[in-house]
C-alpha cells in the first residue's frame, strides 16, 4: 500500500465528478473521529501523542482540546478505508503550530519566516488537480504557490495513506494540531477563498451588523459554518457568532428572525429539516449565551429561495446559508 508523505500539508478532494463534493473534517475533540462519523478515523504514526486543552486563534479564540504530537511524530489517514473517496483530485487543509523551524517539513513554504513563526498557529493547504497536475499552495487563506507536479511525486490514489507531520528516517518538529480537513476535489482560488476566509487576518465578519439597523433589514451571515450535512456548527463560526452577541446586546430592543437555506442537491425534506435544525442551532447558541429567546425566530426554507444557480459548486455553496433578518426594531 502507497504511503503519501505530503511535505506542503492539506486535506484531499476529488476533483472531476458531478457527485456531490465530500471533506472528512478532523477537529480533535479528545478523540481521533471525523467529525460526520461517515468517513474513518485518524491514526497516529510513530508515537501516540496527548489532548491538550490551548487557544487555536482562528478557531475562535477559546481554549479547546488540539492533539499535541513528539518530534517525529504525526498522523495517518487510510484512504482505502472509504471506497471512491481520494482517487484522483484531492485537497488537504490544516491548522496548527510546531516548536522547531529547522525540523519543519514544510519550511520551504514559510521560507525565512519558518523560524519567526514557531509555536504560532498557521493555516495551510495544499491541493492537486489530477488532470493538469497542478498543484496550489495556500498560506493563512492566500496562494502561496502555484506549480505542476510533472512527476507524481503527490498524486494519491484509491490504495494511498497520507502521513501529516512526519516521515520515514527523519527527525521532525513537535506540534499541536487543531483541525485537519480532507476534501475530495481540487481548489482553486475562487473556492479557496470561500474556504479559507475564516484564516485570513484582514476579514471582518458580517460588518453589516455594525451599520444602521432597518426594520426588514437581511443580513447573509457569511462566516457561519456547519459540519457537511448536519446542523452542527463549527468552531470558525465563533467570530461571527460572538459578533452577534454583541450586537443583540447592544440593540436591546430588536428582534430577529434567523432563516436557514440551503442548495437542492439531494432530498427536498431532508434538506428543508437541516435548514431549519442550522437556523435552531444559531438561536441555541445565542439563548446560551444570554439572548432571550423571544427576540430570536428561527425558520428554514430548504432549497426554496436560491440566491445563485444550483448548477455548480461554486453557485450552489452561495445558495447554502443562514440569514438574519431584522423584524422588529
């Protein structure tokens, strides 16, 4: 069986396929599962590491449970345990932090800023078109490379295992990582920065909360994320969230209501339902907050008022949203 050793780092999508697009979302929560439980678990390579309690800035600025791993250690993911996951295009994703820039693998991306930047988190992706065999580096959200990989040399197939972190008879960095995604299709830039804008230090969440409240007023929260399929949200939706608190909180008399949309990919009452449970799961988070529930509606509308064709991912994932509308002031 194939170990791919990735020495940019990301997490794998298939490219090419006019099926629905797939991630195994990884978030270490004192356990190795992916995040859905559809796709399998992660294993580590060399030595077990710990769950540490640590404040991963850009997954919301809480403390929370990363996998902290020894020099010479990392992670494995098996892709022949999924049939007709990674076989051909892929994308991997990750965020995490390494205490030796001399011992990095990926130091030829960070260049003379691999020394500066240890124990700090940093996000990094790294994606594979296998037609063209090009392959797109990202930086904290932003390109950081573009170039073909004429060899093969990160191709990944249906029999592949990709190791994060460490490799065969080299000694390399200790770290912390707090979430690792595999997609199943390649990025490009114009989904890169749908996907990576949570990573990005100059993007301001939903600003238009910080302008003049309207009655009727509707505001598409952009930076709320969900597990894939389930109502779950994610810890990238902190900044979003808490900017609502705020601004409930000092808009005392206001009411909202919250509508969950999504694409129509799939069935129409399954998806009317997570609509609806992604707009619930916002005003459960505003309710434990200390947001009277009174002031928050929640509906969902399922795949009845897109805002962009359904005709490819990259108009079906604007049709995937939750919205605030403002209804009484």
């Amino acid at each position: 069986m194939k170990t791919t050793r990735l020495l940019f780092i990301l997490v794998g999508l298939i490219g090419g396929h006019a099926q629905a697009q797939r991630v195994a979302t990884y978030y270490f929560d004192g356990n190795f599962k992916e995040a859905t439980n559809a796709l399998p678990p992660l294993d580590t390579v060399f030595k077990r590491g710990v769950f540490r309690e640590e404040v991963a800035p850009k997954l919301g600025g809480r403390t929370r449970k990363v996998y902290v791993f020894d020099q010479s250690a990392g992670l494995r993911y098996d892709n022949s345990q999924v049939k007709d996951f990674i076989k051909g295009s892929y994308g991997i994703e990750m965020y995490f932090r390494y205490n030796d820039g001399d011992l990095l693998l990926y130091n030829q991306i960070l260049g003379n800023q691999a020394k500066s930047r240890r124990g700090q988190y940093i996000h990094l992706a790294y994606s594979r078109d296998a037609p063209s065999k090009k392959i797109n580096v990202f930086l904290d959200g932003k390109l950081k490379l573009s170039f073909k990989d004429s060899v093969d040399a990160s191709a990944v197939d249906a029999r592949s295992m990709i190791d994060f972190f460490a490799i065969d008879n080299a000694v390399t960095s200790s770290g912390a990582v707090a979430m690792i995604k595999i997609y199943d299709y390649f990025i490009d830039q114009k989904q890169a920065d749908a996907l990576f804008k949570p990573f990005i230090d100059d993007v301001e969440p939903a600003d238009a909360l910080l302008k003049e409240v309207v009655v009727g007023q509707k505001i598409v929260l952009n930076n709320l994320y969900f597990v894939q399929s389930k109502p779950e949200l994610l810890p990238e939706s902190t900044p979003e969230l808490e900017l609502m608190l705020v601004f409930l909180r000092q808009n005392a008399s206001i009411e909202i209501e919250l509508q969950g949309h999504t694409d129509n990919q799939g069935d129409y009452d399954l998806n009317l339902r997570l609509s609806r449970e992604r707009a619930e799961a916002v005003k459960t988070f505003l309710s434990a907050n200390g947001i009277d529930s009174k002031r928050v509606a929640s509906r969902g509308f399922g795949s009845t008022r897109p805002v962009a064709s359904n005709s490819s991912e990259s108009t079906r994932r604007l049709n995937r949203r939750v919205e605030l509308v403002i209804v009484k002031k």
